[in-house]
C-alpha cells in the first residue's frame, strides 16, 4: 500500500511540474481577405483606368499629359515662361471645381489658401498643384487612390470614386524659411 501511494505521488508530482503547452488556434486563417481585397482593387483600378482611358479617346484635340504620380491633365492655360511652382511650404491661393468622372459637378468653385504640404489636402490635388505655375488652369483626371479613395470625403464624394478637378492657380507666396 505506501508503495502504491508512493508511485502515484510520484507520478502526480511529474504530472504537475510540467511546463504547460501551447494550444493549437482553432480556427486558422490562410490570408485570403488580404488575396480577395487586393484582386477586388486591382478589378477596380483597371474599371477606373478604362473609363479615363475613354475620356482621353473621346477627346483627341486635347493633349493630355500623364504624370509620375499616377493622374492625367491637361492645360486649360499653360505658362510657357520659366516661373516660380509651389514648393514645400510655400502659401498657394488657388480655385477648383470637382466632378465626378461622368461630368456631374460635385463642389463648383471653391476658393482655397492652402500652405503646400502642412495642411490636409487630397493626395492628387497636392501633387498637381506642385505641377502648376501661377495663372495656369489645369484640369486633372485622378483615378479614386488619388482622390479620396475609400473613405471618400463624408459629404458629397462616396467610396471609390475617381475625380475630376478644374484649377486655377491664382498665387504663390514662396516661404522664405
């Protein structure tokens, strides 16, 4: 009998010192959120990309220009002499409408003062007023990344939806920091 009661003491003694063991996830995840997002933007993008490339078509007298940052435009107004563009910091007055990519106008004229890349400010429309001179008016296609992408502008823009913006850059005050 105590050896009996020595064993199981032992073996309750081993039993209970044992590190304890990881437990396996129940439920695994292979990524496919992340593969069936990725796909549901790329079809997406191209959708976008067609309807742009159908405006361009559609409109051969103009001379639409692609930029590096992924936007069409073109000049309403060009200034061919060598002037100041907005740089880092620099206070820009500047005018702009917004329509959707079927020509439906979403804001009309809407004046704004805007210190380059301090303040918020949709990622197209920033980097083509980099693109402008003073006087210029311009007409910038932006594909819906460029614009407000997926959260649109909780007003009158929604999800996804490319933009179509009409800019006139009135000044520039350069930032003599």
């Amino acid at each position: 009998m105590k050896h009996l009661l020595f064993i199981i003491f032992i073996v309750a003694l081993c039993v209970s010192c044992k590190s304890p063991e990881a437990r396996m996830p129940e439920i695994v995840q292979s990524g496919s959120f992340l593969k069936e997002s990725a796909e549901r933007n790329k079809k997406l993008n191209e959708l976008e990309y067609k309807q742009i490339e159908a405006i361009i078509e559609d409109n051969p007298d103009i001379e639409y220009l692609t930029s590096e940052s992924g936007f069409w435009y073109f000049y309403e107004n060009r200034i061919e002499e060598d002037t100041i563009q907005p740089q880092f910091g620099d206070l820009v007055d500047f005018h702009y409408n917004v329509s959707n990519i079927q020509g439906s106008e979403i804001y009309t004229t809407q004046n704004k003062t805007y210190i380059m890349d301090k303040e918020e400010l949709f990622t197209g429309l920033r980097e083509g007023l980099k693109l402008m001179k003073p006087t210029e008016s311009v007409t910038f296609i932006f594909p819906s990344q460029k614009a407000f992408g997926y959260y649109g502008d909780d007003n009158k823009i929604g999800t996804n939806i490319p933009l179509i913006c009409e800019v006139t850059l009135n000044t520039i005050t350069q930032n003599n920091d």
